[in-house]
C-alpha cells in the first residue's frame, strides 16, 4: 500500500514543482519507491518527475480523460511505497465547462482518487491571511481532503511564527517552512519549465532541493498525513489509437513535448516507435509506414532545421508515399516557414502551406475539441479528439484544407483548424485521447 497525496497551491508559481521534486528525492535517498504523476496537460514537468524519482510519469486529466482511463493510468504506482499527483494552477482552477470527468482541476483528481492534498502557501506580502487562503481551500469542496500545509519563500523567524500560529488556530497542520532560497529555483521559458534533459545540472539542482526540504519540512509526518492507497484492477481505459504500425518519431530538444501516456499506449497497442532526430539532420526511418512530429521549441532551432536538407529532403519523400503528422511546432515544421524571434524567416519542410511568426507574440492557450473533417494518421473522419494547445506564435497564413473543426473548453469554435495536404496533416493541439 502507498502514502498517496496531491500537491496543489492557491496559483501557479507557488513552488509546487520544486516541492515535488525535492519530496521525491528525498524520500527516494531514504530507500522508497515514489511515482510520480502530473495533474493537468503540462507535457514538461512529467520528465523532471522521471529525473526526480527514476520512474516514468504521466498526466492525468478530468477534462479530457475518464475515470477508467485515470485509474489504468494511475495503476502504475501499484509497487510504489509514495505517490504524489502534482496540480496545475490553483487547486481549483479548471474550465468553466466540464469535461469528460471534470474540468481539468486539480481538485477533480483529489476527490476522484481519495488523495488528500498537499498544500503549498507562499505568504510573501502577508501573515494571518495566509491561514485565512487554506482555510478557505480547506471549506471550499467537501470531497477534498486538506492534509496540511508547507510554507514557501518566508521571509523571517517572525513571520513564520505569525502564519504558523494563524494556520494552527484554523487547525490546519504545518509540515514545514522553507527560508527564500534562490539557488534552488528552477528556470523558467514561456512555455514554464525549461525542459528537463536541457538542464546538464538537474540531479544536482535536485538533490540541493531535497537536502533543503529535508532540513526545514517534516518528512515523517508528511508521509503520516498521506493517504493509504491501494489501486483497484484497471483495465485499460486510454482512449488511445496508433498513428500506424511503425512509427518515425521525431525527437530531440526541438521535437519532445509528447504526452508519456500517448507513447505508452501505442506501444501497448502494438505498434514500434523508431525515433530520429532532425537536429542531426536525420530522416525518418524508410521502413516505418507513418512519420510523427511532436511540439517542442522548434522556434529556437530554426535556422538548423531549414539548413538541414537530408532532413528536409527525407521527410518530403517520406510523404510522397505515406503519412505525415504534426502537433504544434511539429506542425510549423511542416509548413512553408518559420520566422523566428528575431524576425528571421526559415524555410522549413513546405509540406503544408502553414506560416507562422514568433517575431510578434500571440498566446493560444486551452483545452481542444476537435471533430475532423478529413483524416489523419490513427483517425478517420468524424473521429472527435480531446487535446489542448499551448503557443506563443502569430499564425501567418493557414491555407490548406482544414482538417478538424476545433472548440475550446466552452463550445466556441476556434479559427486554427489544423490542416490537410496530400499526405500530409498537422495540429496546434496535442492530443491527448479519443473523445468516445
């Protein structure tokens, strides 16, 4: 049976990460087996979890997931001695409308699997308030169990005793109180985390992380506070169907924000992922009967990617005969250019018509419903998938048959539609599962 609990907060920005990272840690250098998931759509944080804990993690999410599909996932920590969930966003924060089994909050998975939450406050700027904001996360749903709290980021010996005896007279228990400690804040991009295999230091910055927590939290009476937890039979519940037999991935610092649970599921199905890296100006492998090209950062490595013509020229061979698919940058990549934050502009595969610009910002961000309208690798027409998009680029021109029509969380249609050339397809959205 495993200690199980979420780690959530008010906001992002809390530290939730790093508490997860050095809780991990630490109790892993105490000789216990931790599995880590991840609440919510981040694609980054999972891979610092696997650094962490030496186990692979994966996302659970209410919005576009069900609850079998959230206990097949969860099963995993089955031979764990600790499982921590960490949130997104706020405890609460979710889509005004649900979804499959919730709204994508942290809250819905708590209650779905009974795991009491770990919650992290930061009182920069305030004292006594800060009782008052767990207290009223503790109040806020009935079926979410506060299990305590760790301080973030004190300022001072007094300040710590104010909030502490506020938080005590609210009944709630503190865990520990972490001093403001930059050395181990971990980087930031737009996109949130640098990812973790770009950080040469990560094991270090981790372990500082754990051997600090370790001084200032209470491990011991962390883990009294955790749920036990034993997960019920799962079957499998993904939603999940493979792009092809054998499948060309793309994958290196420009191509990896792919969700671990969509890897595992067409591994589960069959199918043999073969991965190749067009930063080494590698192609995709001639025996694989479709090609995958995953987001990433492709805005930052432009200039390679369009100097790279063995890539280039075999991936347009590639789709002269079989299927190609893009998700967000692996979609711009596919289309006829690139312009960078400089304003440079790169040629990229011109597979696709796509055209997009990072020298002018433009956030999409959300939750994706898209029913399609023409096919794709794995999906037939009027397949309806669950995914969601996350990008700060200005979408120059799309002009190809669009492929899907796309809803946000509320209904709303949404102008990018992705797109259809040949044998060519592409999405701003990564996806996550089947909508059935």
């Amino acid at each position: 049976m495993a200690a199980a609990l979420v780690i959530s907060a008010p906001a992002s920005g809390v530290g939730k990460t790093t508490l997860t990272l050095a809780l991990a840690r630490a109790w892993r250098n105490r000789g216990l087996n931790v599995q880590c998931f991840k609440s919510g759509p981040d694609y980054i944080d999972p891979a610092f979890h696997a650094a962490a804990t030496g186990r692979a993690s994966v996302n659970v999410d209410s919005w576009a997931m069900d609850g079998a599909a959230i206990a097949h996932l969860v099963s995993r920590g089955a031979d764990a001695d600790v499982v921590l969930a960490e949130g997104s966003m706020g405890l609460f924060d979710g889509v005004a409308a649900r979804g499959v089994s919730g709204t994508g909050a942290t809250a819905d998975i708590a209650e779905m699997l009974g795991w009491p939450v770990l919650l992290v406050i930061d009182p920069s700027g305030q004292a006594q308030t800060a009782a008052a904001i767990a207290a009223g996360l503790r109040d806020y749903r009935a079926g979410v169990r506060l299990a305590g709290v760790v301080l973030n980021r004190v300022a001072s010996p007094r300040h710590e005793d104010l909030v502490r005896r506020a938080l005590n007279d609210a009944g709630i228990a503190v865990f520990g109180a972490l001093p403001r400690h930059a050395e181990i804040s971990l980087p930031k991009r737009h996109l949130g985390l640098v990812q973790a295999e770009e950080q040469a230091e990560i094991g270090k910055l981790i372990d500082e992380a754990a051997r600090f927590v370790a001084e200032h939290v209470d491990l011991d009476a962390v883990l009294r506070s955790a749920a036990g937890w034993s997960p019920h039979a799962a079957a499998n519940g993904l939603n999940v169907t493979p792009p092809g037999q054998r499948i060309a991935l793309a994958r290196d610092a420009a191509f990896s924000f792919v969700y671990p649970h969509m890897l595992e599921a067409w591994r589960a199905a069959g199918a043999e992922i073969v991965p190749f890296s067009p930063l080494a100006d590698e192609a995709p492998d001639a025996s694989a009967d479709v090609c995958w090209l995953p987001g990433g950062y492709p805005e930052l490595h432009a200039g390679r990617i369009a100097a790279n013509a063995r890539f280039r020229s075999g991936l347009r061979a590639f789709a002269e005969t079989r299927p190609v698919h893009g998700e967000c940058g692996g979609y711009m990549v596919l289309g006829a250019a690139l312009t960078d934050a400089d304003g440079v502009r790169h040629e990229m595969a011109g597979l696709l018509g796509l055209e997009t610009s990072f020298a002018k910002r433009r956030m999409h961000l959300g939750y994706r419903l898209a029913e399609l309208a023409a096919p794709m690798p794995g999906h037939e027409v009027g397949v309806r998938l669950r995914g969601h998009e996350f990008h700060y680029s200005t979408i120059l021109a799309e002009p190809d048959t669009p492929l899907a029509v796309v809803h946000d969380a509320t209904g709303a249609v949404i102008a990018e539609t992705g797109s259809r050339r040949g044998r060519a397809t592409g999405t701003f959205f990564h996806l996550i599962a089947e909508d059935r």
